[in-house]
C-alpha cells in the first residue's frame, strides 16, 4: 500500500486509496520525504526485526527476520517484492531447521540479519546467520535468478565466515567486499572479500575487541572519490567509531571515535552518486529513538538531514540504498512489529550542521 504524505510541522496528512487521515510523521522534512509506508500491515509473525533493501532489474525487493521474538527458534528470514506500486505479501524463504532427532522432534535454530546484494547482470543474493546466539551462528547463502520470486536451496558460508554481518556489502573492481564483526572475546569488526561470489573468501582488518579502544560491531563501508574506503561501526562506548582503508580493503586502519552518539544500534550508511554520504541512525546514547539522516560530503562533518522517527518506541536497524532514480530508500525495524519503508529525495534536504555531536533544533 502507497502512502503519499503532506506535511505541516508534526501533523501529516496521510492520502490512502484517495482517502484523507491524520498521523504522526515526527519531523520529518515534507519537502524530502516522497513516501512513508509500512511493508505489511498483517503478517504470519508478531515481531521482525533487521531489514534489509535492494533495487533489482525488477524492483525493489526487502526482507527481515521475523518470529515471536528475537532469539526464539521459530525466527524465520521473509521477504517481499515492490511491484506495481505496492509490496507483496511476505514470502518466509528460510529457516534455521537442522533435522528431525530419532523421537520425531524437529532440532531448529533462529535465523539473523539477512542482508541482500544485487550482482551487477546476475543474481540476487540473500546473506543471512543461523545460530542460537551471535556467539554461535553461522554464514548461509541462498540466491534468485528471477529477482526474488523463487529461491535456491541455501548452503552454509566456510567455517568462520559470516557473509555481511548486517549492513550491504560493497564492490571494490572484482571484490566483493562485506563488512563484518564477532562478538565472541569482545566485539571486533573486520571484512571479508570474494572474487568469485562467495566460492572462496579472505578475511581482513580485524579490530576492537577487549584490548582495543572500541568494542564495535556491524560496520557500513562509504566509499570515497579517491577510492579511499571508510566504515562506521556501533560501539558498546556511546559514539559511532570509524575505521578506513587506502588499498581497497586490504588492509585497515585502527578505530577512531567520530563526533556522533550511538546507542549500542545499527546503523547504516550509502555512498550517493553525487558524492555525499547519507547515515541513517539513532542519534542518542540510549534508547532507540530518535532515528535521524544525516549527510556528510567528506565522511567527517555531517549535517543534519532528517528527523524520521522521534516519538516513544523502537525505531532501529535501519537499512538504506540509492535507486537508479537518485531517490533514498530507507527500511527500518518499527516498534519490532512492522517494517517502514521510507523514500527521501535528497537534492531536497534541508541541511544544518551537527556541532559538537549536538542535533540542531
């Protein structure tokens, strides 16, 4: 279902199906924001959590693991399909079932974090963890030849690679580059790259854990006109930090703090094609609300975009790419009982700048 929204102050007039009604937006930028929808209205599953998005030859395709709550085994990974202005209903396309033991009881782990990647005149490609807990998961693969519709039969990454951890992976000339980290002995991020779509893979820049300055997780990867590579991590110590490479992701730098708050959530981050860089996270050290847009044209000083969500609630993991049109479209966890899909027309961003990792009023 499209929502096209008109919006004065914190009051918009949201028009569904021809019909007028009243709702919150927040302080969202009406100028911006083109479209605020949810992907479902009713689901087969009472939370989700951790979406993803991708623009494919088709459209637009999202997915999420849902379940009755995080960590219980019945998470499963769903997607759904942007078709002729509207979503399809969600399609459950894998789950952490492992065999059925001697006395008929079916051994099942939940499902984690999908995360999909278009191959440029390829497939598409659905990452996502299986595990009963981030210290003890695993890398699964499954991939579409029809954009989404139907799906192969998954198989499990090498041991100790996990596929993008969360956020998109990046193609850097013929390596795919995917950001990663472990919570096992403290949290450390690193990278994993294949030249071969996920044949064979190395694994590079481990850093944080308990003796590092950050215990960070979760990265996203900008990438820069210089070809200079920067990822922005979650961290357990209330600031985003910041990681960067020279060689194409070979080799990283050490983690450095940047001047702005994080909540211990994820966030997400795209390179857009005029250059700039767009950041969508929680601009808090606790809770998980507010959820902002920021944008920076040197990964370093950043504006202040956005307000997308700044009621009570949870609004979190937010996932965000730029479609061919120029358009921003973000996805995020809403109140873990539904996934938001917002679009944002950058060249209509009123920006102001964030001074001392304060958000302008």
């Amino acid at each position: 279902m499209e929502v096209n929204m008109l919006t004065t102050g914190k009051i918009c007039l949201a028009v569904v199906g021809g019909v007028v009604m009243l709702t919150s937006i927040g302080r969202a930028d009406s100028g911006a924001v083109v479209t605020r929808e949810f992907i479902y209205e009713q689901a087969p599953f009472a939370q989700c959590h951790a979406s993803t998005i991708v623009q494919t030859p088709s459209g637009l395709v999202a997915a999420w693991f849902g379940g009755t709550r995080e960590k219980n085994p019945d998470v499963c990974i769903y997607v759904s399909r942007h078709v002729d202005g509207q979503w399809t209903e969600p399609m459950k396309v894998a789950d952490g079932v492992q065999y059925t033991d001697a006395e008929g009881k079916v051994v099942r782990h939940p499902c984690w974090n999908p995360v999909l990647f278009q191959q440029p005149g390829g497939k598409l490609l659905l990452f996502y963890k299986v595990g009963p807990d981030p210290r003890a998961w695993w890398g699964m693969l499954t991939t579409s030849d029809d954009g989404g519709k139907t799906w192969s039969w998954p198989h499990r990454l090498p041991e100790g690679i996990y596929g993008p951890i969360k956020n998109k992976p990046i193609l850097a000339g013929d390596q795919l580059i995917c950001p990663t980290s472990d919570e096992n002995n403290g949290w450390r991020v690193y990278f994993e790259r294949t030249a071969d779509w996920g044949r064979t893979w190395t694994r590079t820049g481990m850093h944080g854990g308990l003796k590092g300055q950050f215990n960070a997780i979760q990265p996203t990867i900008l990438i820069h006109p210089d070809g200079r590579l920067q990822a922005l991590c979650r961290t357990q110590e209330r600031k985003i930090a910041q990681i960067q490479s020279t060689d194409g992701g070979v080799t990283w730098s050490g983690l450095t703090a940047t001047n702005l708050p994080n909540n211990n959530s994820g966030l997400d981050a795209v390179t857009l094609r005029d250059g700039r860089f767009v950041l969508i996270y929680n601009h808090t050290t606790k809770g998980r609300s507010p959820l902002n847009l920021a944008v920076s044209e040197d990964g370093e000083q950043w504006q202040a975009g956005l307000v997308l969500e700044d009621e009570r609630g949870e609004y979190s993991y937010p996932a965000v790419i730029q479609s061919d049109d120029g358009l921003i479209h973000i996805t995020y966890t809403w109140k873990r009982q539904r996934v938001r899909h917002v679009v944002v027309d950058p060249s209509k961003l009123t920006l102001r700048p964030i001074v001392d990792g304060k958000w302008p009023n």
